[in-house]
C-alpha cells in the first residue's frame, strides 16, 4: 500500500477509535427543584448510570425548567434534543387518554394505592400506552398527593366559586375545577409562582415537595389538606433513541433507571410530610386541616368529572385503581 493509502486508512482507523471512545451524552431535562422526588431521582440516576458505564455516558441533569419547560419538553425529546424527560401524569393528554385516570379527584385514596395500582397489570400497561408515538415508558415516579391552595379558606366547593386556578395541562383538572365553578386556567410550571404572586390567578394544587421548593406558600394564604389528588410522572424516553443503543448500555441504563426511581419513590414517601411540616413552620400560609364532612362535599362536587373522561380511560381501568385503595 503506498505511504498516502496507509496514512488516510490510519486517520480512518483513528477517527473510528475516537468516535467509539466518546461517551453517550444524555440529557435529562425536568421543571422541579434538585431537592423533590424528582429532582432527587434525576441525581441518583445520572450517579448509577455514570458508575456502571464509566467513560461510556455522560448524564446532564437540568432542572428548573432550564433546558426545557412544559410544552416544549415533549417535542424536544420526539425531535432528539433530550433523552430522558419525566412530565406529569398530567401532561400527556396529546398523547394518550388512558393516563387521564391520574388525574380523576379522589380516585387514589393515598401514594400507596396508586404504588400498587401502577405497579398492577393495568398500570404496567399503561407504561406502553404511547409506543405508537415513539415515547417509552421507563417507569413510573412518584411526588405526593395534591393540596389546594388559593388566599382564602377553600372549606367547601362554594368558596371556589368564581376563583382563577392554575392547573396543569389537563382536560380532567380543568373540568374539575369548573365542577366547582372555578375558572381553571393552564399555566407551565415555571409560571406558577408570578402566577399567584401578580393575581393572574387566585389558586392552584400541587404536593408539599412542590408548594415549599417554589415558595408557592409565600403568595398563598392558605393551603387546604385536601389530598383530593395525585401528581405523579412516568419518566420517559425517545423509543427510536434507546432501540439504537448498544445491547450493554441499555441493559445498565434501565437498571439505573430501576434504582433510580426506587430512590425518588422513597424520597417522596419519607419526605412528604417533612415538606409538609417545612410549610407549617415557615408561617407565610395558614395549613388547614379538613374534616371527614368537609371532603365528602368536594368529591361529591367533583366526582361527576369521573364519568365525563370514563370512555377515555375505560370503567375496567378505573375499577382496577378503586381496588388498589383496598390493601
Ligand atoms: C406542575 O406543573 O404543577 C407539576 O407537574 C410540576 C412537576 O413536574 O411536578
């Protein structure tokens, strides 16, 4: 071979080499804070995955809504530019309609029961309910059960009246809330805090974990103990993305997935009411207890919204979540 063919085969051969030799960069992109479920399973995950693929993946973890917001999460990691994403439950009504059932008020007596309904065979299938998209479901993650918040005392559904509420992008939240005659309004999360703080809106709902990392108890006077709902993610990825990727780094992604979000899971089970209690004693918003007679009258005003969204979901699905309630 003369000298010229050799050294273009050896640039060749060199480039191959440094090509196989860069690592996997994979971004993980969320709107909450580092301390949450959340934002403490992007953490773990992007630890484990760096451990058992050394050299092989890179994992950038940005939280905050900094890299992507609501809305625009979803497309970016349909067009490659974020591998790993974990929305809401909430928001994947574009997509699919089976996970509106999270959304459904009073369905889920606690975390527990939705732990047991997701992890059931119902809830496992729903972890495939967008394939046809390209979106894979990686699992399921936990945050906590949702409190109403506004600057009023919300006892009963007639306090709601005529009140402006932040929801997430949900037909089932936003016919919720107009069960009640409330003036639902869909904001990013990003949004929320200037949100309230300017009057745009009056309330909102969202777990402790949320309400104290994004101070949402500073421009609310009073958060209700309503646990009227749930709000949970499925951590996501790109189908076409994790198909293509080498047998070996797959197999040890999804176990750090795995791990990963049984350390979020946990997080959000001890933690809950430790967020709860940072709430309290921060004294910006009054934290009200409700009695048992007082949550009957909103699920009784609020439970209509089941049968608007049951041909959606289906009665079979719904059915399956009200016996996870019964351990
Ligand atoms: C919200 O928009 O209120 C939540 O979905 C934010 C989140 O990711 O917990």
């Amino acid at each position: 071979m003369p000298f010229r063919s050799l050294a273009i085969a050896a640039a060749v051969l060199l480039a191959h080499v440094a090509a196989a030799a860069q690592p996997i960069v994979i971004k993980y992109s969320h709107v909450v804070a580092d301390q949450t479920p959340k934002g403490q399973a992007a953490l773990k995950f992007k630890e484990l995955a760096e451990k058992a693929l050394p050299g092989k993946v890179t994992v950038q973890v940005f939280p905050n809504s900094q890299l992507f917001g609501d809305g625009k999460e979803m497309e970016a990691l349909l067009l490659g530019d974020v591998q790993i994403i974990a929305p809401s439950l909430a928001k994947f009504g574009k997509y699919t309609k089976v996970l509106q059932i999270f959304d459904l008020p009073f369905l889920f007596d606690d975390i527990a029961a939705v732990d047991r309904f997701q992890g059931g065979p119902k809830g496992q299938a729903m972890l495939d309910s967008m394939k046809s998209k390209g979106i894979k479901g990686l699992g399921y993650l936990h945050n906590g059960m949702k409190q109403l918040s506004a600057q009023k005392p919300l006892k009963t559904p007639a306090d709601a009246k005529g009140l402006k509420f932040r929801i997430q992008a949900s037909d089932v939240l936003e016919a919720q809330f107009k069960a009640v005659g409330g003036n639902p309004q869909k904001l990013a999360f990003a949004e929320v805090y200037q949100a309230l703080q300017t009057g745009v809106v009056d309330g909102t709902e969202n777990p402790w974990s949320n309400i104290y990392t994004k101070k949402f108890h500073e421009v609310q006077k009073v958060i209700m103990e309503s646990n009227h709902g749930v709000l949970d993610y499925m951590v996501i990825t790109n189908a076409g993305w994790w198909d293509k990727l080498p047998a070996d780094v797959r197999t040890a992604l999804n176990t750090a997935m795995v791990e990963s979000i049984k350390y979020g899971n946990k997080v959000a089970f001890d933690e809950d009411s430790s967020f709860r209690q940072k709430v309290i004693d921060d004294k910006k918003a009054t934290v009200m207890p409700m009695s048992k007679q007082e949550l009957a009258q909103w699920r009784d005003a609020m439970k209509p919204v089941w049968a608007k969204f049951e041909a959606d979901i289906g009665k079979d699905n719904i059915d399956a979540a009200l016996a996870a309630n019964k351990n």
